[in-house]
C-alpha cells in the first residue's frame, strides 16, 4: 500500500522515502548506475526523439530515438519524409498535415498532434508529435525542429475509454441489423442472400467472410463475400479433419483466431498455394452448433493483420450463434418444404399426352415465401375423337389439406372429362364431388376442350381467370369467357350451370391458361398483372418451352410474388399444305334472353382476330337478325356457325341453324311494320346469301367479302 506523500524538509525530497515499490530488473542496455546519461539518451529512455526537418531541402533527419518511436531501422528510413508512409497510414499523415498546415497558415511558431504509428508487428502506437518553426527574416518558414514520443501511456484512459464506448456501440449495431437481417430468411437461400448480399461482411466486423455446413463427415462451402475470386473451387468440397480452418473448427468445437495471414498459413500449411487469395490480415474460424449439434462453421477474414480482443472474440461467437440458429431454421424450413412440394408434385401429372397437330407444355413453382404447399394444378388430358382437355384449377388454401383437396379433384374431373361430357357437364359433375367431400374448400378452374385439327375451343370456366390467346403475329387477345361460381360452392348454391364459350385457335396461335399466382401482387390490381403477363407473352420467345420458362421464371420471381403457380400453354402447329378454314360454333339457348348479345360479343372478338375490318358490324348485325328469326318462328335454340374461307378474296360465311323445316319466306313490310325487315337487311348487307336443308332443320347462311390491305 502507498503511504502518503512525505512532507518536505531540510534533508531533501526522496520519492522512495516512506513508500512501497516493486524491484524491477532493468532491461535497458548499455545504462550503468554511475555513468552520466546524455540528452539523447535520455529523451531515448523516455521514448521520446528529435527531428530537424529542412523544409526547403526536403530533408527530415531523426535522431534514433525518434526511429525507434517510428519502429524503424536506419536503413529504412532515407531522409524523406515520405518514407515514413510505411510506418504512419495516409489517414494518420493527413492528420499530421492538417495540424502544421494550420500553424502555417495562421502564422504560429508551433504545432502539435497526436497520431497512430503501425509497428512492424501489426499493433498501433500512439505518438505525439511536437514542432518549433522557423522563419527567416522575411517571415518564411524554412525550417522545424521537434519532438516525437510515444503518447500511448498517456491517451491509454480516455482513448480506451471511448474505444471501449464506440466498441460497445458498434457491436450493439453489428448484432442488431445481423438478427434483423437474418430474422427474415427462411430459406437456406435467404440466409446465403443475407450474408453475401452488400455490405454483408461489414455486418460482422470482417472484410470477407466464408459459410460451410457439415453433412456426412464433409465439409461444404455454401457461401462466400469479400474474398477476391472467391474460394477457390479445389477446397470448396473437403473432408472434415484439420487440414483447413473452417473443418477444424467444426471438427473440434472450437474457434480458432489468428492475427495475420502468415499464421494462418504456418497452422495450415495446405493453404500456402492460395497465399495471393487470402486476406492478409486477422481471421476467425467459429464452429456453428445449434442444439449441441455441429451443423457448420463461420470464417471471418480481415484485411489488417490485428490481436483480436477478448471483447472482439465475444462478439464473433455472439454472432455465429446467430448464424447457427438461422441455418438450422432454414435447413429444418427447407426440409418441410422439400416434402410438402414433393408430395404436391406426386399429385400432378408427371407426363403430358402427345398432341396431333400441336404442342402443349406446362410449369408449376411453389409458393415463394412460406413451408405450406398450395392447391394449384394443371392437367393434360386425352379425349375421344382425337380432341384434348386442358386444365388449370387452384384449390382455396396454402396447406397439405389443399394439397389433398386438389388431388383427389384433379382425378375425378380428369375420370369426367376422359368419358367425353362437354366441358360444362364435366364442372357441373366436378362441382357435385367436390360439395360431396369432407371439407369446407372450394376450387376455381378454367377447362377447355380443345379441337386442333379445325381449331375450335370450347371453354368453361369456374370462378378462375379466363384464357389469353396470341396469335402467329403477337396480337394479345383476352376473350371473354362465361362463366360460373367457383367449384363447391356453385352446387352448396344450387347455381352449378358454368355456360360454354367456343373460340378459335389460329394456326400458329398460343393459348395460355394460369392461375393467379402469376399475375396477382399484394397491393396491386390485377389488371397491372395481366397487362405485365400480355407484355411478356408478346415480348416472349417464339419457342413454346422457352416462352413457358421466361414467363415462370420472370414473373414468378418479381417481388411479392408469394404465391403457387401453375401455367399451361397450348400451341396450334401451322397447317401442312392447304390452310384450315378458322371456325366458330356457338350454340344459343330458346329461353335464354341475354344468348344473342354473348354470341354477338363471340363474333366480335373472333371478327378481331380474323381482321375482318370494316365488315365486322354488318356481319353483327346479319347474326343478330338470322337468331332472332330463329328464336322467334321456331321452337328450338339456334346453333351459330362462322367461318374464314381461304382464298381471293378472303370470305366470312355465316350460318344460323335451327330445327325447323318451314323454309323462310322474304316479306314487304310496310312502312309502320315493325317487323319483317330481317332478310331484307340480311340481303343489304351480304354480299351473298341463302338457305339450305340441314337434317331435319334448314340453315340460312350468308357471306361478306373481307377487304384486302390493312384494317
């Protein structure tokens, strides 16, 4: 204990008298206790030098103490004072520069400042430097003559004190936005993401940083950030021993922490031929071990060598427990979802029908966040008469129950659809058994019966998002398609009528069917959707397998893309040789008042992608007065007929049939009539037209010749 300072007097003053001190071994060569100690010897022993800096030669002489503040030999030091950049790193020079600039500029006879000087060994030393300038008679400097010393011992509390608090809030920082970070990654590709992403590394103190796991006794690197080239690919896959850091790490349990790259390498000498590659300052290698279960390791590389902390070390392992948690998070994630996806993917078809006349392909991707698997599917099936079914549905749910649902859905409309029913009676029976299961879910599904050898679609849709159509030269079209409530629920409503819409299929044309997962976003209307999926298919590839993947692939990895989706795109071959006639089939109901207005809308778009110009109106008009003809002096239904002829001129020809034998008849309706004009203005507006025996009924037809040149 330390006795309190001893009062003065007559005897003189001792520091030793009355007080407790430690004997010390003196290491200081060349001191003996008799001989005198001269002036450089003594600011040497102080750490402390001198320098005489000729600013006009350019010249800065330091005696040797102030190379040994420097940490420099003679001969590495040539009496430039650039060649102190060795020693003093140009952030610690600027502050040098700005110090004796100011002094300068405002006329001062000294300077001052504290900076930092690297040792050969790697460690920082604090250093003071002080300078006297001269002048020369006129006032211009020419000449500084200073100190140097070691201030280390002296900036030791309050520089330590504010590392510590900077310390203290750089690693709250760090640990925050890593647990924030990796808080949002689900997936082991979210975690990769997270730590190769930008700025990544800085997140954990390091420059660069490297990610393996264990499986099997191997060790893996899964990722990788801030390493020039990266890893190389030799050591990417190793066995799990001690001849690379990371695998003894997680071999041993243990972390490993070197200084500089030269350690490294002594430890591990099987890196020595990726000395070039590897950061030349400190690393970390931590074991990552979550429920006491090896799962990894965690490398940390620096690019300034440097003794890590006690603090530093700590904060390492904090965060490789991070790390260590969210890779297990995301393994046991990845696993669940590898067996929900697999069991959906045993429930869809795993081969596709060959196709006469066509091509057909389709895609599925599972939900992008998320392990619960969903209830999209698609089907492909083989009907009577060489006709194809083509299916796109989406059970309600994101669930294994969905999943289960969808199922056992898909086969029983794939058993309807394979008997032959058309497409309303195959949803209507569909609907039955799906109201009949054990369970509270609906589906929404678009089926279409298609006809490749002439073209003709048959489409009947259940709450689901209806068919897009591109013909051979891109022209985007969305046809409107009736439609009935979602499956399920139609029959718990007793409204299980899903009215059929017959289309055409150009050759060269593409139809696509999806589900909503490929054009709805959280936060958006779907028109932005299938405005951005019409672009897409127009700007798209002309290849149908190529087209199938960029749409999958670019529009399901948009952000807020978190749905299941599945995609099924239908292609009608060019005809061989003579080209076939497009054709229209529409059948309108007796008792169904709005059936002359739908046709008339089926026309319309057919007319559209026929280019039929300027004859589209009259050829509206012609139908909607042969099927009021029809309905009004007949008992039965009307079955529309419409047709582009090939040839020259380009001909539509129109025909409405019905059951009744009763040949029509022309009339003269006089002026206050209010009917009988109907084959009148069938006549003004046809270029030909007529009726002919069909069965037990009749047919009335009539033609428009189609314009040549653009419409």
């Amino acid at each position: 204990m330390t006795a309190p300072p001893a009062e003065p007097s007559d005897e003189g003053y001792d520091p030793r008298a009355h007080r407790d001190w430690r004997r010390v071994q003196e290491d200081t060569p060349g001191v003996s206790r008799h001989e005198p100690i001269g002036l450089r010897a003594r600011l040497s022993l102080n750490r402390m030098g001198t320098f005489d800096w000729d600013l006009d030669g350019g010249v800065m002489e330091l005696d040797p103490g102030a190379l040994d503040v420097f940490d420099l030999r003679p001969d590495e030091y040539d009496g430039a004072p650039m060649s102190l950049v060795t020693r003093v790193p140009p952030e610690e020079g600027r502050r040098l520069d700005e110090a004796l600039s100011q002094a300068l500029e405002d006329g001062q006879a000294s300077y001052g400042a504290y900076f930092r000087v690297r040792c050969r060994d790697g460690s920082w030393r604090w250093t003071h430097s002080q300078g006297r300038i001269l002048h020369t008679p006129d006032g211009v400097p020419y000449r500084v003559i200073g100190i140097v010393r070691e201030a280390t011992g002296e900036l030791a509390d309050s520089a330590l004190l504010r590392s510590l608090q900077q310390d203290r809030q750089r690693q709250t920082v760090m640990v925050q936005q890593t647990t924030a970070a990796l808080a949002r990654a689900l997936s082991m590709k979210d975690v990769t993401r997270v730590l190769t992403g930008t700025g990544s590394a800085r997140r954990f103190g390091a420059d660069g940083l490297l990610l393996g796991l264990v499986e099997n006794d191997r060790f893996t690197i899964v990722a990788a950030a801030g390493l020039k080239g990266g890893p190389p690919e030799e050591l990417n896959t190793a066995r799990l021993d001690d001849t690379l850091p990371l695998s003894d790490a997680a071999r041993t349990r243990q972390p490993i922490f070197l200084s500089t790259r030269g350690e490294l390498i002594a430890r591990y000498p099987r890196l020595r031929p990726y000395s070039d590659v590897l950061p030349a300052g400190s690393t970390a290698f931590l074991p990552l071990i979550a429920q006491d279960t090896v799962i990894g390791g965690l490398g940390l590389f620096n690019a300034e060598p440097a003794v890590q902390s006690p603090e530093a070390r700590n904060l390492a392992l904090a965060l490789a427990g991070v790390v260590a948690q969210s890779v297990q998070r995301a393994t046991l994630f990845d696993q669940e979802r590898e067996f929900a996806t697999g069991l959906q993917e045993t429930m869809l078809p795993r081969r596709l029908p060959p196709l006469a006349g066509g091509a057909v392909t389709v895609r599925y991707h599972p939900a992008g966040v998320g392990r619960d698997v969903g209830g999209d599917w698609y089907d492909v099936i083989a009907l009577p008469q060489g006709r194809t079914g083509l299916v796109v549905g989406d059970v309600q749910g994101h669930d294994t129950h969905a999943a289960a649902v969808m199922g056992q859905l898909r086969i029983a409309l794939r058993a309807y659809a394979s008997e032959g029913h058309s497409p309303e009676t195959v949803l209507v029976r569909a609907s039955r058994f799906l109201a009949e299961l054990d369970t509270e879910r609906f589906a929404t599904c678009t089926y279409v019966q298609a006809d490749l050898e002439s073209g003709a679609l048959y489409v009947a849709r259940a709450g689901h998002l209806g068919p897009l159509i591109s013909n051979a030269a891109r022209h985007i079209d969305w046809p409107e398609v009736c439609g009935g409530l979602p499956l399920g629920l139609a029959t718990a409503f007793g409204h299980d009528h899903f009215p059929e819409t017959q289309l055409f299929l150009e050759p060269g044309s593409t139809l696509l069917l999806c589900t909503d997962g490929l054009v709805e976003r959280p936060g958006q209307d779907i028109s932005a959707g299938i405005d951005a999926l019409s672009a897409a298919v127009r700007a798209g590839p002309a290849d149908l397998e190529a087209l199938a993947d960029r749409l999958s692939d670019h529009l399901c990895s948009d952000p807020g893309s978190e749905d299941d989706m599945a995609l099924l795109l239908l292609h009608r071959l060019p005809a061989a040789g003579a080209a076939t006639a497009p054709r229209m089939r529409v059948h309108v109901h007796q008792a169904d008042p709005s059936g002359t207005g739908e046709v008339r809308s089926a026309l319309r778009r057919a007319l559209d992608q026929w280019r039929a110009g300027s004859i589209a109106h009259d050829v509206e008009v012609a139908a909607s007065e042969l099927i009021a003809n029809a309905l009004t002096h007949t008992e039965s239904g009307a079955l529309v007929s419409m047709e582009l002829l090939p040839g020259t001129p380009r001909r539509i020809r129109l025909e409405v049939e019905d059951r009744s034998s009763q040949w029509p008849r022309r009339r003269s309706p006089g002026e206050t009539a209010t009917s009988g004009r109907g084959l009148l203005l069938v006549e003004a507006l046809a270029d030909r037209w007529g009726a002919e025996p069909r069965g037990a009924g009749k047919a009335l037809w009539c033609e428009f010749v189609v314009a040549d040149g653009p419409n």
